[in-house]
C-alpha cells in the first residue's frame, strides 16, 4: 500500500450548473445549484484512498460550518487528518459554474492561505512516514517550496501538480521529482507561452506527465522518446476534479512504474467525470479494475 502525503487546499466547491458561462455584466438563469467537498488538495488525498493509498493530509480548514463538513468528509474517506488545523480565518471556498461539461472556477483560499512553512516542520514526521509528497497551488508558493525541501530531507519522490499554473521558479523545478501539468498549465509553468510542448517534454525526461483531457497524458521517458497513454471514451457530466483524479492515482501507483502509474491514472480520471462533482466520480480500486478489463 502506497503512503501518500498530501500537502494541499481544502474546499467547498458551490457549484452551478448553467446552460452557458455568463458574459461579464451579464445574467443567465442557472438549472441547479449543490455543495461538494473540494479543493484541489482534498480532491486528490480522496482520490488516492479510494484507489487504496495510506493518506495524510496536511492543511487548514477555518472554524465555520464548511470546515466541519470539510473535516468529517476526509475523516469518512479514510484520510488522516491529524495534521489538518483549524484556523481563524473562513474555510476555502471555490464557486464553479459547470456548463456542457465544462467548468469555470473561481477560488477563495481563504484558511488555506494559511498552510505555512512552519505548519510542515510541526509535522515534519509525516514526511518521514510518507512514501510520495504530493502538492499543488492553492496554497502559498513558499510551504510548496518548503514541503520539496523536507521530502528531499527524507528522500521522498514530490509530485507538484502545478495547479492553478504560475510560472515557476527554477530552484523549485529543479526540487520537483515529477511535475504533472494539464495543457495549458503546462508552457506557463515553464514561461514558455509561445513554446512548443512536444519539444519542451522532451527536453525533461521522467519529469513531466502532461496531462490532456481526454486525449490521455504525454511524458518523456527517462531516455528522452516521447510517449503517450491513450485516454478512455466516457459518458462525461463534469469534468471537475479529473486532473485531481489523475494526481492522486499517479502518486498511489507510482511505484508501478511511470507508464502503468499513467495508464490507471488515465482511467482513474477518467471515470471521475462520469458524476457530478469533483468527489462524487472518483473510482475505488475495485471500480477500476473493472473497467480496465473491461477495456480493448
Ligand atoms: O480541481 C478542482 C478543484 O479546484 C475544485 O474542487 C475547486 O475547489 C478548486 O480548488
């Protein structure tokens, strides 16, 4: 069994689902409204433990209503929650309206902002009980720098799904064991954003997994060839939370290897966008084992 640490946001996603986006200035009547646990750093520690990893989270959650639904549902989803604090400031909220499958987000980090260096030396045990560290960006810069930093300490691999993308500095990059950016998070990540992608995988062998929709996830192997992991055909009603799907499975199968840990990541994100939600989707272990079997 995997021993993932996820360093990362909480949320509560407040999603409407709508026949198109709103122009700016404009109203456009929605059709449904719910509340999901989220954030991209929950997203994946339950991604994870539904796939069969030993999870820890470490991050913030505020003392409001969210932050007790937010608490009980890591709690309910098998992830340890001992190194989740409570805060003064409110939960981290996301309002995302969904549209012909599609999603346009908008994050409040809220308590998450509080996810701090010194936050992670009070737990630096869990870097030293982890197999994988895994992060992203909704959380200061300078505790993702910290957290590479202290699973370097322990020799532990950090995943950095680099999400929401900002360019990146070089001393972080060259921390990262294995960066896994969608498209389009991809070139502004690098600060490339006329470069070619192709190109630019290639130039970061074992490094990157891209990610790409449907289409299934490129990376360069670790003697530089390019290749790609197909996508799966699903009946897609949200697409929220399938990079974070892919994340969590990445880091869980990782020891398998990287084309295989890619593979059931794939399907893995895949299946999470057959429900609505960013949670609801996400497969067991059983569930998808059966449906790569069931696949040709
Ligand atoms: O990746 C999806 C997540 O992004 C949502 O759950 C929302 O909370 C935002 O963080």
């Amino acid at each position: 069994m995997t021993r993932v640490l996820v360093v990362g946001s909480i949320n509560m996603d407040l999603v409407v689902s709508s026949p198109r986006l709103p122009r700016l200035g404009e109203t456009v009547m929605g059709y449904g409204f719910a509340t999901y646990p989220g954030g991209k750093g929950a997203n994946q520690a339950v991604a994870a433990s539904r796939l069969g990893a030993e999870v820890a989270m470490l991050g913030c959650l505020g003392g409001d209503e969210f932050g007790v639904q937010l608490r009980a549902n890591l709690e309910r989803e098998g992830v340890d929650i001992r190194h989740v604090r409570e805060v003064d400031v409110p939960s981290g909220v996301a309002t995302i309206t969904v549209s012909d499958c599609d999603n346009a987000t908008l994050v409040v980090p809220g308590a998450n902002c509080r996810v701090t260096p010194e936050h992670l030396d009070e737990a630096e045990q869990a870097f030293a009980d982890t197999d994988v560290v895994l992060s992203q960006l909704e959380i200061p810069l300078k505790t993702v720098r910290h957290a590479a930093m202290l699973a370097g300490r322990y020799g532990k691999p950090m995943l950095l799904n680099p999400a929401p993308a900002i360019p990146l500095p070089e001393d972080l990059l060259s921390r990262i064991t294995l960066l896994t950016p969608n498209e389009h998070e991809f070139l502004t990540m690098l600060a490339e954003p006329t470069g070619d992608w192709r190109n630019l995988l290639v130039q970061h062998p074992g490094k990157l997994v891209m990610s790409h929709g449907k289409h299934g996830a490129y990376y360069a192997s670790s003697a530089g060839e390019l290749r790609h992991e197909p996508g799966y055909v699903v009946d897609a009603v949200d697409s929220t939370g399938a990079g974070d799907t892919f994340n969590g499975a990445l880091a869980t199968f990782l020891p398998l290897g990287l084309k295989e840990a890619v593979r059931r990541a794939n399907a893995a994100g895949a299946l999470s966008v057959t429900r609505h939600g960013a949670q609801s989707g996400m497969p067991t272990l059983t569930e998808l084992e059966a449906f790569l079997e069931g696949q040709p």
